[in-house]
C-alpha cells in the first residue's frame, strides 16, 4: 500500500528532530532578514534587538511583530516592492496579490526556490487527503494573480498529476469538462463547489453520480471546516471534501489528513507556529488565540513574526494518522478582523454559518448588520429551496430564528425571500454587509 505520507521524515519527525530542522531555519532567516531587507534592519534596530543574539525558538520571541498594514504602507511609500524585499529583483520568479477590499493589493514575491517551497508543501497538502499520481486534477480557482489557481496547479503537477488548466473557464465550460474527462479531484472556494452544484442542478445534472470527481479541496474561505457546509458539498459531489487553510504571504500552512479527526495539521518546517492570547502569550495545548507566523523558506519576502488574524485553537489530542506535526482543532475558527458586536454581544460571521447551513432548505444567505430602530441588529436573509411552500418558508425561517437565538445568545431577524433572489458567488464570497460602518451619504 502506497504510504499515507508524502515526507514521513518530516510528518512524522520526533519534536526534538523537528525543533532542530526549526532552529537552523530560523537562525538563518533572521540572519538573512536583517542583512538583505532594510525594512527588516530597521524594524530590529528600532526594537533593539541583535539578530545574532537569536539562537533558539523561544528567542523569536525577542522579535517584533509585523503586520499586514506595515506592508502595505511599505509598498505604498517605497512603490513598487517596498524595501522589504529581501533579493535583487531579477532573482524574483513570481508575483501573486492578496485580495484588497481597499487600496492596492499587497504584491508578495518569490523566487524560484521560494516558489518551489509553496506548492510542494501544498503538495504534500494534496497527498495527504489521498490525492496520487493517477488521478486527474481541476483547479477550478480564477486564473490571474491570486495564488490560489497557480499553488494549486503546480502542487498536483508536483504529484506527478494530470491537471485540467480550468483557470479561465466559465463556469459551463467546467461542468462540461467534468462531465467529459476523468477528473477525479477539484479544488475551488467552498462557495464556488456550492455555487457549480446549484448550476449543476438546475440543468438537471447529478455531479454525484455522473462525474468521477472523488476527492475535493477547498482553500481561501474556512467554509471546508464547517461540518455542515463541508457536508453539503460531500454530498453534491458525492466526495470527500478537505479544507487547506492558507495565507499567499506566508505559505498554504495547513491541511486536515485522510483521517478526517477533525484536525488541521501545520507544515511546521516551512512556517513556525506562535498561538498568542491577547497579551500576546504563548496558549497551551486546548488554548485559543491567535495564530502568528514565521516564514522558515522564503527568501524574497522573508516575514518575521507574521500577525494572520485568524484565531485557532491549539489540539490537546493526536491525530489517528500518527503524525507529529502541531495540529489546530477545526481549522481557522474565525478572521479576528471580521469580529462584531451586537448588543454587547461578539459574533463571528463564521459561527451564524455554522447555524444556517444544517437547514438543508437554505440555497443561499446573507448576514447584514444594522441599525433598527435605534438598536443594533443582525438580520439574517435567505434565499429558500424553489420546492417549498409558503408556509414551509414560513417554518424555516421560524426554526433558523429559533437556532441562531439559541446558537448566538442574542435575538436574529430572520427574512425569508423569493429563491434565487439573493447574489451566488464564483470566487471568495461576500455575504456580509454592516451596515453601521457603512455611512450612507
Ligand atoms: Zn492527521
């Protein structure tokens, strides 16, 4: 039987080996920042650090953090790369974005062997969810400087896979070829495997039984990592879904395994794990916080200390696969930047989520945020199942209202409307509005 791990030196490696190969990496990282990036010399003088005095992991601690915002403001005073970057620029192979909802995109760049370091610990991603040489792969992500469609494209290449290049292909054209070829994996968003099941549907085709895709991936939402969402997709497929929580500026840093615990295993030799409270403390085993990295192979842009904002919780238990790597309970349980309070009350987007999507008879939905009648207000919109009655749109909006009370601790409007009314999404989707940062005029 072929093995269950791409690299069992690395997956399985003991802690002490693993804090070794960390340690060496990390000492040369630094070395390499303060000595090639001025931001980076600059950040540790103004911090008053000496980037020799660095010799253990517990040391990194000495470091100053950097943020996503510094970046960006370094880019956008020293255009086009801000001096953060850490090679000349004729070594830099690839250019990706970040996806900006202001300003202009972050531009992350990467040399070969930093290119090389993503997609194969992304393929080692791939393997793990029992992705081999044999099967036949569609990247069904947005062809254009989002990373998502070239990580995943090169890390199936990597496998040794066939890949179907689905990049610029409508989403017609993608029901076509899984009708037609022997694709046996997808990769898209969660809410773009949701939107090609509703097309599919419509047109009267069974993805299940009538395409060969046995295994899907899904990166850049958690919606993989919420039981419900992950279900529905299994069952439009007729696969088996996994989530890949990822960051283009650090490395597509997690995968749940075939064992399907409930984990999210991180590639601990590529980007070092730090889980902070919120005094910036390391968490213990079952703590929550959140999750900051250091990237251990990337030359170009070599970050220290990376804030992600997405807040995870540190496992207390092993995975049944027996790898060693550290492991997250559930994934990215939420963006620490997409937090709200309502009432005195903090909910995650995420979490009403969680609470719609068990209700099999809720195509689509829409969160906004409000002010109503002088109070703050979650209102809840849904577009219903075409097959329901009026009163059975009725009861479902009853018994949603009556879950997302009890689920949240605070009372929810909830509106159900016409079905297909509200917007489906092909890429990252966007169903949440606030309304109470939105000034209107
Ligand atoms: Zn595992």
């Amino acid at each position: 039987m072929a093995s269950r791990y791409l690299e069992p030196r690395i997956e399985r490696a003991s802690r002490a080996e693993l804090t070794r190969l960390q340690t060496r990496k990390l000492r040369e990282q630094v070395r390499h920042a303060a000595s090639a990036s001025p931001f980076y010399r600059r950040k540790f003088r103004a911090a008053g650090v000496r980037p020799e005095r660095i010799r253990t992991l517990a040391d990194l601690r000495a470091l100053p953090f950097t943020t996503k915002d510094e970046l960006k403001d370094n880019q956008a005073a020293k255009p086009l790369w801000g001096d953060l970057l850490a090679v000349p620029f004729e070594d830099v192979l690839r250019v990706h974005m970040t996806s900006a909802t202001t300003g202009r995109p972050l531009a992350v760049l990467d040399t070969a062997a930093d290119w090389h370091g993503f997609y194969h610990s992304y393929a080692r991603s791939l393997h793990a969810f029992g992705v081999r040489r044999a099967d036949m792969v569609m990247a069904a992500f947005s062809y254009g400087p989002w990373i998502g469609y070239w990580s995943g494209f090169y890390a199936a290449q990597d496998l040794g896979c066939c890949v179907f290049p689905a990049g610029g292909l409508s989403t017609d054209q993608r029901l076509d070829a899984l009708l037609t070829y022997p694709i046996t994996v997808l990769g898209c968003t969660p809410s773009y495997a949701l939107f090609l099941a509703e097309a599919a549907a419509k047109k009267g085709i069974d993805l299940a039984r009538q395409t060969q895709v046995r295994i899907t991936w899904h990166t850049g939402e958690p919606g993989a990592s919420i039981p419900a969402t992950k279900a529905r997709i299994e069952a439009a497929f007729g696969a088996r879904a996994y989530d890949l929580p990822g960051l283009t500026e650090i490395a597509a840093w997690g995968f749940e395994c075939d064992a399907r615990a409930g984990l999210t295993h991180v590639h601990e030799d590529y980007c070092y794990p730090e889980v902070l409270d919120e005094q910036d403390r390391p968490v213990g085993p079952g703590g929550r916080g959140e999750l900051v990295f250091t990237s251990l192979y990337r030359k170009a842009m070599p970050l220290v200390r990376y804030r992600t904002r997405d807040l995870v919780q540190v496992a207390d238990r092993k995975c049944p696969c027996g790898r060693t790597l550290l492991a997250f309970e559930g994934g990215v349980l939420a963006r620490l930047d997409d937090m709200k309070k309502v009432r005195g009350i903090i909910v995650y987007p995420r979490r009403i989520e969680e609470l719609v999507r068990p209700h099999a008879d809720v195509d689509e939905f829409q969160i906004v945020f409000r002010r109503h009648e002088g109070l703050d207000d979650i209102l809840v919109r849904i577009d219903p199942s075409p097959t329901l009655s009026s009163a059975e749109r009725e009861k479902l909006g009853a018994r949603l209202a009556d879950d997302l009370r009890t689920g949240l601790g605070i009372r929810v409007t909830v509106e159900v409307g016409e079905p297909g009314t509200l917007p489906r999404f092909d890429h990252k989707a966007r169903r949440v509005k606030d309304e109470r940062t939105e000034v209107p005029f």
